[in-house]
C-alpha cells in the first residue's frame, strides 16, 4: 500500500460526484488507520457537509492518529459549513495527504498551514495533475472568472456535420449520441445558435438511461429569431435564456414573457461578442457551458479563443458536397499560424465511430 493508492480512490471518488456539486468542486477524501479504510466520502451537493466530514463521520473514534487523504487542500474559512481544517485538527489525525492546493488566492495554502501549525505532517502533490485535471472547469473559472467552455462537434470521416440538403440526423451512432449527455449533466449550461433550434427543434436536455442534471439552456440569437412553439421555450425541463443583440425592442420581447422559465438577456451590443457572452454568464454562475454548434456559433468560439477543451465524434461515413456544412464555420484564420493548435488527449472507439478529446496547446 502507498499514497497513490488511497488518493486514486479519492480521485474516483470525486470524479464520481462531477456536475452535481457546482458551484462547488468536486472532492473526494479518504481516511486510513494501520492501512485499513476507515471512512471515505465526497462533497455530494453545494451547502452540504464537504468530503472530509463524510469520511471522518465513517471513521469516528478511529480517527485519531490517522492519515486523511484528500483531492483538494482542506477548507480553512467559514463557508456554508465549518472549516474542514479545524475538524481535522479536532478529530487529532496525525497526517495529511493533498493532492493539489486551492487556486482561490484568498485561501490558498491555508488550510495546510493551519494544519502544520497544529502539529500535523501534512503532504501536498500526491496526485496532483490527475487532481487538476478532475477539477479543471472550477480552477478555469476561478482564475479567469469565465465558463470553462467544452466544444463539441459530431461529423462524418469528411468533417460534414449535415448534407447540403440539410439532413443531419443521424450522423453518429448511438453509444457517441449517448456520450454526448454525460457532457450535459456536467456541464452548468449548454449552448447553440438559433439555426439549429429552427433547424432541429432540440430539447437540449440529460437523457441518459439513469436521468441527469439539466443544463441551463443558452441560446445565441442576437434578433430574437427563436421560434415561440420551439421545444426550448414551451418546454420548461430546464431554464432557458436567449441571450440577443441591443437592437431587439420590448414588444419582440413580450410574448417570452409569457414562459416563466424563459429569460431573455440583452447585452449592449448590436451583434453578439463571444467575450461579451461569457462575462454575463460568468456573472449568473455559469462555471461551465458545453457548446453544441452549429457551425457559426462554434466559428465564433473559435475565433475568440474561447474554448478549453474539443470533444469531436467522428462516423465512418463520407458525405462530401461543397455546400455541406462542416464543424466549424465563420471566418476562420486565414493564415496556419493563427489556427488553434491542440494537444489530443485521448482518442478511443466508440462502437463503429471515433471519439477524439483535444485542448488547446498551453501557451
Ligand atoms: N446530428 C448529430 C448531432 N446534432 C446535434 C445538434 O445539432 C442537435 O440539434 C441536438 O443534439 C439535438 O438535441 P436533443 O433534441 O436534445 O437530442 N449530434 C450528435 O452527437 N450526432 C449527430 O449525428
């Protein structure tokens, strides 16, 4: 037995509560005693007890003289719930094992020095990248105070997302379609262009076997074209906010008014600026948004550079024809030197068709 091995069972742990714990990250914890598991647990939900407090719970009077494990550095302030810090301290552990500190700059590295105050040994970076990686959209959106965008595109082998003659569904196969909502349940909203309301009237909802987290539903239209009878707005399973241009007047309004669960929001300007969108996201909570096209919505993201990660499903099927839209439309760069450059982080089958997860190469 070692370190990593107790801190991959709090990683799967806190990989296991993803998208239900915004705005809070996700964590995990582990307690042990004399290499025995004595409690473990995640923070399950915003405003409930955090991971550390369900695995000491477990563990009670075994606590004392054991090592805890944890995700993300301990809290040391007094959030919804007590400092987790002091509880450790309380419960007389002897050692601590952090995976990566908080990238809140007003609590970074608190909790450990607490802790190391109280006498405790206390180990940071057992596992570290693995525990970024798992909470990359809450450290985006802390330090750059804007959604972590996801980018998603489902194409043939020629990179077609429809026919010329417009017909779209389906090109991937069932198991990627079905991937494809894992992304909404964890992700805080999901986006697209008022096109593809017209054109396939989606829902935009979690329909995995097991249900899931509705995202909030954003769409980019910047005159007000979506559609009254449009599922996003006469179905109410998940809010919808239809964010528009600063030249749509109040009576083109009105009638959304009518639909509780639908909120326009206008920006000052007269057509969308991408950077413009995000702030106001920012500003409702939105850590994390998943972009689902169509192809100017995701030309216009690429332009700004707004986008942390690419997941692309691609089918074996060819579909070709000069006006048949591809994933990614709008300007584009017009010199190779400006084209976003990727790293792939993963490339697996998926059934008959490909799934590809890239991020833009760190500056
Ligand atoms: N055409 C395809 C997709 N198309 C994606 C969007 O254009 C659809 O409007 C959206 O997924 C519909 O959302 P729903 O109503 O909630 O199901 N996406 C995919 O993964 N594979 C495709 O072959």
């Amino acid at each position: 037995m070692n370190d990593q091995y107790f801190m991959d069972l709090a990683l799967t742990l806190a990989k296991s509560v993803s998208g239900q714990t915004n705005p809070n990250p996700p964590v995990g914890s582990v307690v042990v005693k004399d290499s025995q598991i004595v409690g473990l647990g995640a923070h399950l939900k915003a405003g409930e007890p955090h991971a550390e407090v369900h695995a000491l719970q477990m563990a009670g009077e075994k606590a004392k003289g054991a090592t805890i494990y944890v995700t993300l550095e301990p809290c040391s302030h007094h959030g919804r719930t007590p400092p987790c810090a002091d509880l450790i301290i309380e419960k007389e552990l002897s050692r601590v094992v952090i995976a990566t500190t908080d990238p809140n700059e007003k609590v970074a590295g608190k909790g450990i020095e607490r802790l190391r105050n109280a006498g405790l040994q206390v180990d940071v970076g057992i596992r570290k990248e693995e525990a970024q990686h798992v909470n990359k959209q809450f450290f985006h959106f802390i330090e750059h105070k804007t959604p972590y965008v996801t980018l998603k595109s489902a194409t043939s082998l020629d990179g077609k997302i429809a026919t010329v003659s417009g017909e779209s569904q389906w090109i991937t196969n069932e198991e990627a379609r079905e991937d494809v909502h894992f992304y909404r349940h964890t992700h805080d909203a999901i986006l697209v262009g008022v096109n593809t309301v017209i054109k396939d009237n989606p829902s935009l909802t979690t329909r995995t076997p097991l249900g899931g987290k509705n995202p909030t539903r954003i769409i980019m239209d910047t005159h007000l074209r979506t559609p009254l009878d449009a599922n996003v707005v006469t179905k109410d399973d998940a809010p919808t906010w239809i964010v528009v241009g600063n030249q749509v007047s109040p009576e083109q309004k009105e009638p959304y008014l009518a639909y509780p669960h639908v909120e326009i929001i206008q920006l000052e300007e007269s057509s969308i600026q991408v950077k413009t969108l995000l702030k106001a996201l920012a500003n409702r909570k939105v850590m994390s948004l998943f972009v689902e096209g169509g192809a100017e919505v995701n030309g216009s993201f690429l332009k700004a550079r707004a986008v942390q990660q690419i997941i692309t499903y691609i089918a074996p099927k060819l579909i070709g024809g000069k006006g048949a839209p591809t994933s990614i439309g709008g300007d584009g760069f017009a010199n190779l030197s400006d084209s976003l450059e990727l790293s792939i982080i993963s490339a697996e089958k998926m059934g008959t068709d490909i799934k590809i997860i890239a991020e833009p190469k760190t500056i």
